[in-house]
C-alpha cells in the first residue's frame, strides 16, 4: 500500500520561508491567519487526511462506482468520510463565513487540497467540484439564489457539479445544444445530456446543485448565445425544505483508466426544471470567472499526486537492498546514482513546483482582498500568467513522477498491491480536464502573452532579473543558468509575440514547449529563493543540506532543457502544417 | 475501440528503401527469403493478426486472467487464437527447421512481432516467452534435451517460461535462493519460490516447459553458484508421452497495471523434477546468452505499441471536429497546430524506431549466420550496441505515445471505451522486465561503451559521419543539425568513458539520459537516410511528402534535445551521491 505523511515542514518552508504567507494576516479580511492558525490548521488537516483518506485511496480504486436505475453507489466509507470532511469544515475552509465559511485565506484551502489530493485525488472531486459550483453561484447568482443555495454548498452539505460537456462539445463550447426554454414562472425547462459529469449523482448529500451550461431557445447560435442556470437535484421549497425529484438522472457512468472512487456521468436532463443565473447569453463569462480556479484547483490535485509519487518512491528506495553500488557498497538502491538521479529529478521539480502553486494562490488572496488597487493589478497579473503553468505543469508532473515511481519500484511499481502504478492512472485525467495541457498553453501564448501589451510576462521578467542580481554570489550555480534561461526565454517571448501575428501557427506549434520552458525558468526562480532561504536556515541541517543539493541538482541538470525546448519552440510550423491530412 | 491496421508500407519501405533487408537472400541459409515471400509472410501475418489478435485486446483486458485451485484460466478466445497461431506456423518462424521451424530470417519474425504486439502485446507474451526458452535450450541443452523439448517449444505446441526473479532477487541475481540438490538418477529437486512468472500456468497447451535459475545446493553463494534447469509442468517419458504432473504450481497472479491477458504467476517449487541445462554454475553465463534476444524482443513490443498509439492518434484527429483552426479553419483537431505537433512527434519517433529496430535485427541475423567472420564481428558489435537503445528507447516510447494518443483523445481518452488508455497500462511493464530502462543505460555505459577499447561507438560514429558526408545538399536540413549532435554525442562518449574509471557514479548519474541522446542521434541518423530514400520515391507523392515533411519536423524539434540531454549528462554526480539518504 502507498503510504502519504504530509510534507508539512517543505509547506511551511515555502509557504513561509520563500513566501511570506504571513503578509496575508495583515489583511484585515484574514486578520485571523496568523502564524499559529495557519500551522494549527495543516496540521489538523494532515492527521484528518492521513487517518481517514488515505486507506480509503486503493479500496475507493479496485471497487470503484456503481450505477443501477439512475442510484449511484460511491466506493464503501467513501459516504463517511465525507460526512466526517464536511463536518471538521474541511469544505468551507476559505468560504465567506455569511455562507457557513471559515473565512481563512484560499491560499490555505489549498494547501489542504494539496494534502488532500495526495491521499486521495479521487476524494478531492466531491468538495472540489461543491467548492466550483459555490463560487460560480456567488459570483453571478441573485440574492434570492444565493440564499437558497450557499449556505448548504458552503459547507458541503449539498454538493455541487459543472455541467458543461456535451459528446459533440469538449474544448468547443460553442457547439453546447441542451436547450433551456422559459416558462410562466421564470423559470427554464432544461433538455439534454451533458457527458463526463464528475459527481453527477450520488446518494452521500441529501441535494446536488447542477451548474449547467445551457442554450435558450431564443438565443443565438455559438459561443454567446449560451446562458448559466442552477438545476437542483430536488427542488428546494421557499422554506428551505427539500421538494419533488428534479427530472435530472444518471444514464450511465464512465469505466476509465482511474480516479475510479469518483463517479463521472452522462447526466440526462429531461425538462428538468433550471433557474438562469445572471444574464440570459452570458454563460461563457459566467464560466470564465471561475475558470482560473477550477485550473489552479486541478494544478493542486497535480502537485498532490506528484507528492505522493516522490515520497513513496524515496521510501521505497531506501528500504529496498538489491545488489551492489557502482562503488561497490552494500546501501540501498537509493545509492545506485541512476535510482538517486529519478528521486532528486522527483524532488527538484516537486519542491519547486510546490513554490509556483502556493505563490499563485497568495496572488489570488492578494488580488482579491488586497485594498491597494495596484497591488491587486500586479496580484492579478501573477494569477493570470501563471495559472496555464500551475495547471499543465503539476499535472504533466504527476505523470511523470508516478511512471518514474514505478521504475524505481521496478516489477514491483507495475503490479496493484503498492499503489504506485495508481499514481499515473488517477493522475492522466488531470492532464486533459478544466482545457487540456495543450489549451492551457494556448491560453498562455495567445492570451496572457498579449494582453495589456505583454505586461504579464514582463513583470514575471523583471521580479527574476531582480532576484539574480541580488543573488549571493554563492547562489551564483543556481542565478548564473537561471540567468541565461530567462535571457532565453525572454527572447523567444518576443520572436513569439511578433510571429503570432504574421502566422499563428508558429506560435501554435510550439506552445507546448514554451509553457515547459516558462515553467522550468520559474522553477529555477523558485530554487533561487530556496537556496537562499536554506542558506539562512538552522532549524534543520539535513534539510538545508538538502535544499542546497537539489538546487544545484536543478541548476545543472534540469534547467538546461529550456534551451532546447526553445529552439524547437523557434522552429515554428515549418512546413508541418502544410502537410495535406491524406499525408499524415 | 482501438483500431490497427499493419503499416506495411512503412514497414516495405524501412525493410527495403532504408535497410536493404534482400542481403539476407544472398546468405545460403536465408535463400527462400525472398522479396517475394518476405512481402507474402508480412502480408498474411497482417491478415491473421488484425483478424484475429487485435479483436481480443480490450477484451482480454477487461477479463483478465484468473487463478483457482492453482489452475489458471485465460481470458475467452485466447487458447483458440494461440493455438491458431501456432498451426499457422508463426511461432516457428525463423526457428530451425530441424525443430518444427520455418527457417526464415529472425528480422521476418520480428517484423511479424511487431505487429502482433501492436495489436495485442498481452497476446505476444506466450510466443515470445516461449521462443525465449526455445532459444536457450537451444544454445545449452544436450542433445538428448533438445530432442525431447525442442520440437514442441519451436513450433509452439508446448509454451516455455523464465524462471527467473525471487521476491528478494530482481535485478540482482546474486541473491537467487532457489536450490537443486542432485538425485541418484542425474536428476534434480527443485524446491523455492519464483515471483513475476510470465504464462508460469495455464490450459492452453499440454505441457509447459519452465527454464529456471537455481543454486545447488553444493555451489557457493553470489551470482557465481547459479545453474539452469529444464522443469516440465508434465514429465515427458522416453517415447515422448506425457507423464506425471511435476510438483510445480501457480500459487497466486498479480493483478497489475496492464497486458491483464498475460497470466502473471507466483510459481512454488516443491521438490519438482528438474534436469540441468549445461554445466553446474554456468546459469548466468547461460541466461546471458539470450538477454540480448530477449531485451530486442521487449523493444518490438515497445515499437508495436508506439505504432498502435500513432496510428489511432492521427486516425482520430483526423476525424474529430472542434472548434475553428488558428487560421479560421473548419477542419478537424489534426488541423490544430498543437495536435498536429503531438502527432508528428508520435511519427517521428516511431518510424525512426522502426528503422532502429529493424537494423538491429538485421545485424542479429548477420552476427549469427554471415560466412565472413569481420562481417559477423561487425554486426555483433552493431547489436550488443544497440541492444539497450532498442529496449529502452522504444519501450519509452510506446508510454510516452500512448500518453500522446490519451491528449489527442481528449477526455474520451481516459474512458476505457476507446480502448486508448490500455496503450500506456500494457506498455509501462515494457519498461521494466528484461531489465529496467535503467538498467539498459547502464549496460551502454559500464559494458557496450567499455568493450574493445570503445570500439563499438566508435564503429557507430563513423558510420553516421560517412552518411553525413555523402548526403546530398538538399538534406542539409538534417544533415546539419545530425553532425552537430553526433558531434556532441562524440565528445561525451569520451567524457564518460574518461569518468567512468575516476568517480563511476558520474557515469552512472546521466546513464539515462546519454541513453536517450544517443538512441536520438541514431534516429537522426534513420530520418537522413529515409528522407535520402524519400527523393527516390515515386510510388506515393503524399508517403514522400510525408517522409521529408517528417525528417524536417525531427531534425527542428526533436533531435535539438541532445544538446541539453548531454549537458546534463556531463554535470556528473554534482554532489548528488554525498547527500546523507536521511535527508532526501
């Protein structure tokens, strides 16, 4: 069986040493973060976490979901463990406390998400997807809706999905058909059927609250002629009680590679009654506001199983005796310098990964609640740049350091009885939902890059360029390659910026690539301020020899790829494009 | 569900454009193999494999193998398919005729491999473990054994096993425990426990033939005390009838990751009956022997899984419809230049690997049965080379791929009902039996780069060289970029053979990725001569434009990783090693 201990001395360093979470209980909003709260809450979280999901993580996969007349039935202890999760408040951590919230920063919600999607990224889609459907609501929802619905969303009480997805309509939302038509009453007959529903149906919460992506019969065809509507699973009376069963049901549900304790559906809707939420026509707005949640949310599922890869896989190396080393001792394979090299690669791209997500969440918090407007511009900025870096790369992340787990274990990692080979299975999914790791590069290179004439990108410059000039000149073998990666970088930004426009699919064609090269450079940025931070640090001399060790394993073998990820990115279409589809 | 149709065209092309397959016709004992019956056995092996292989891979997946009473049932329609399989002779293929074979070149049979293995890797296994114990006795067994088992193992009528690895020995052999202690009549008893065995069990043939790695119980300890042994699951009497059951027993299966299929037994040893294969101790130089074949043999399944991701990729992108292109298209995904991109890279890579592969074994048949003895040297020295770049490479390959294909598919590529997701659970194994990828990578830089003073790679470069000389100018654009890789590649070829002897663990921490930059460089090498055979080709303007179009891309966006590959390499230990194992 896998086994997870939550990291909690790396999340305080990050959140504290390189990141300086505490700047948060400044704002009078999270006047109540302080120092102790934040520990007292990571705290409580792991031993919850630990205790209760992570022995339900290979049961929840080898049983899976089950579906018979419309009743669907989650994995056994699965109802219980969320019972148990909504009640320790686990849900409501961030939510505005008006809604049953705690109130604490986001930034700390997510760092248990991190712990939660370790032990158990299957669990994670009930509260995570509740915690979606809440936050769209209480950002384009009526007063009168709002009251309804977020006190039992807020908390968990009720859960939530998104219905979006049609089998014609995946990244193209234009093509969405379910068709809503208004009635007397104001309120809209919804028909049609919406595919990969993630928490779709199930019997663990007396209501579901579907957000659902809708066309008015009146409204136009494409991509502005959608609307957003509330669909509840049973009607809610005026009283708060819980009505008649909403014409809403689970037609089937998906057999896939993992995340099997997570029911994903094909939901059909037949007339089922809907509430518009916001304006008639505004449902991709409405969607889009919470885009960059829902991305950053599953960066977090990414960096969790990412975790658990590199944990399990160093536990494993040091127990497991097979032959000699190359200098002839008796250790461990840890010891073999190939097995060594895939637990430092884990290591340095996990740690620093761990430092991009949380900073991207402390801009959210600042962006949010921050009362000075140019600190929440600049706030914004950072959370737009990086959220396609969050998302595709901890979870391009997760893969990869569950396939590298696997190899450390060897035969071992490929059969079920470790839980190892569940890592990559549960993971790939979160390369491919909330956009694709592609589309996130698209988004980086066709959208962030160009808005407000390249601001993002060169403010994320600019903080780097700082940063390595005040570098010690002890750093200088991790500031010296960080140097020449972000003059690379930089430079590819433009030829990017300047051939999008002549031919996007220049820039297309290497999208990918570049988002790994951004990612990387910020990675080393990352290792620059740990560096730094460990240098200073005493509490722990193995930690800090640690530290030290794998930014220098970073600076000097996994960096340099930016430079041959950016050449390629500078090959452009080249011809590729032009090749007739008979031909491929 | 998956589809797979056998890509004869590039086979022919890689075969004979690239490779000049027909010199093994000019060797007497390959007279028969002709074009013409080369061409026929690959035609009529497509046939049979897409008719009869591929319809039982998701099936066969889903049911697995099951185990009761120590009695192994596969899953439904397997015994039928394998015992057809064999009676079309395609076990036998390029087996001796004096043991039931066909006699033709074992590049014939791999290419016939391939296939199988692209259409049902699970499948492969009970032929492929059966040539591997076919093959050994071949090479150790006397002749009394070899006439007792030979006939039934090289036609396919009876399967054969490897014996191999014990919960506490995997890649280490030394700590084999399994003992043997001799009989009054010759003969053995074999008591232990053998873990990971391939079709250790089932009811599709009469009789299984176990080959297994024992100690007796007078030889020393370590990897110097090791013996081979025929253990039959039936006793076979003087007149060839079957006896007595042999107290050798499935225990348990795993239930793993993938090739669910393939029947993955714990084998317990109870005093059976076994016969000594060679002398006493000599087991590892008898198991060595057939590593070479057996590590090509695992490449194939990696390049057959490569083909079946690529194939299906492109089909779907080519069908799927969504969204407008970058350009205002209407055309299908393959018109994104991102999903274009993932798709020249899975054809890049692949039909490169098919040339690796197919070259390799081309050798094989060179090394064994070439009248000139320079000739054979040379060829051998082309395998042992290229044995570990084979195995590794396209065993990496056929995950990554499959993990390629899955993006392409979006969503829908994580239900299992697109059979795509199955690609990376059948293919991850690939990348650790038979050694893992690691373990190739050390083989290429402790051993192949090591033998005859370096010998081998040097052999290697100066082929590439004279290509890179003699290419036309209008390849320059691979040309180009190949002698700056090849190049590099040189340099540190060098580096590490200098380091290997002041601090192994230099060596040995880039062994990976030196593997990787290699196998790339080779590939470079592939796509000069295909895009040269390409300006020749006239049978089909859009496989030619597909060819160059293809070089291209490779030559731009692929091969520019070495660069930063062999950086890495030559960063060394860096420290890495001196880290305490407490502080990882």
């Amino acid at each position: 069986m896998a086994e997870y201990k939550a990291p909690e001395r790396d999340i305080k360093f990050a959140l504290r040493n390189v990141l300086n979470v505490d700047q948060l209980a400044e704002l009078d909003v999270f006047a109540d973060a302080t120092p102790d709260i934040i520990d007292g809450v990571i705290d409580e979280a792991a031993k919850f976490i630990e205790a209760r999901l992570l022995p339900l993580r290979e049961s929840g996969d080898a049983q899976g979901c089950k579906v018979a007349d419309n009743v669907v039935t989650v994995p056994d202890g699965y109802a219980e463990a969320y019972r148990d999760f909504v009640e320790s408040g686990w849900v409501g951590l961030c939510n505005d406390p008006q809604w049953g919230g705690q109130g604490l920063p986001y930034t700390l919600s997510k760092v248990v998400e991190e712990m939660t999607c370790a032990a158990n990224v299957a669990f994670d889609l009930y509260p995570s997807l509740t915690n979606g459907c809440f936050e769209a609501l209480q950002a384009h929802a009526s007063d009168e809706q709002k009251a309804t619905y977020l006190p039992k969303l807020g908390t968990g009480e009720w859960t939530g999905t998104m219905c979006i997805t049609e089998p014609q309509a995946g990244s193209d939302l234009a093509a969405v058909r379910t068709k809503a038509v208004k009635q007397a009453d104001g309120s809209y007959r919804i028909s049609g059927m919406k595919i990969f529903i993630t928490s779709g149906e199930h019997e663990m919460t007396d209501n579901i609250v579907h957000y659902v992506l809708a066309r008015c019969d009146d409204s136009p065809e494409g991509i502005k002629g959608l609307s957003t509507f509330i669909v509840p699973k049973y009607l809610v009376n005026s009283d708060g009680s819980l009505g008649e069963r909403n014409p809403v049901k689970c037609q089937a549900i998906e057999h896939k590679m993992g995340i099997n304790a997570s029911v994903t559906c094909v939901m059909v809707f037949e007339e089922a009654i809907g509430y518009l939420v916001g304006d008639q026509n505004r449902g991709i707005m409405n969607m889009f506001t919470m885009m960059n949640l829902a991305r950053i949310m599953v960066g977090y599922q990414g960096l969790g199983q990412a975790e658990l890869a590199t944990q399990n896989a160093i536990r494993y190396a040091k127990e497991r005796i097979q032959g000699k080393t190359l200098t002839g001792g008796d250790g461990p394979i840890a010891d073999h310098p190939d097995v060594r090299r895939m637990l430092m690669t884990m290591k340095a791209y996990t740690e620093a990964a761990r430092v991009m997500a949380y900073e991207t969440a402390i801009h959210v918090d600042l962006a949010h609640q921050h009362p000075d407007a140019s600190v929440r511009e600049d706030a914004n900025d950072w959370v737009e740049l990086t959220t396609p870096l969050v998302k595709a790369f901890c979870t391009d992340l997760a893969v990869e350091n569950g396939s590298s787990a696997i190899q450390v274990y060897g035969g071992h990692g490929f059969i079920k009885e470790h839980g190892i080979e569940q890592i990559v299975r549960d993971s790939k999914i979160l390369c491919l939902y909330e956009g694709t790791n592609g589309i996130q590069a698209m988004d980086l290179v066709r959208r962030k890059l160009q808005l407000h004439g390249g601001r993002l990108a060169q403010r994320f410059f600019d903080r780097v360029r700082v940063a390595i000039n005040d570098a010690e000149s002890e750093l200088d073998f991790i500031s010296a390659p960080l140097d020449r990666a972000l003059t690379a970088l930089e430079a590819t930004t433009q030829w990017l910026r300047d051939r999008f426009n002549d031919n996007p699919n220049d820039a297309g064609a290497g999208a990918v690539q570049y988002q790994r090269a951004f990612a990387l450079t910020m990675l080393g940025y990352n290792w620059l301020r740990m560096a730094d931070a460990a240098l200073a640090y005493t509490d722990d001399a193995d930690f800090k020899a640690a530290k030290l060790a794998t930014a220098r394993f970073f600076a000097t073998r996994l960096l340099p790829e930016v430079h041959s990820l950016l050449e390629a990115v500078e090959a452009g279409d080249n011809g590729m494009m032009d090749l007739a589809l008979d031909a491929l």
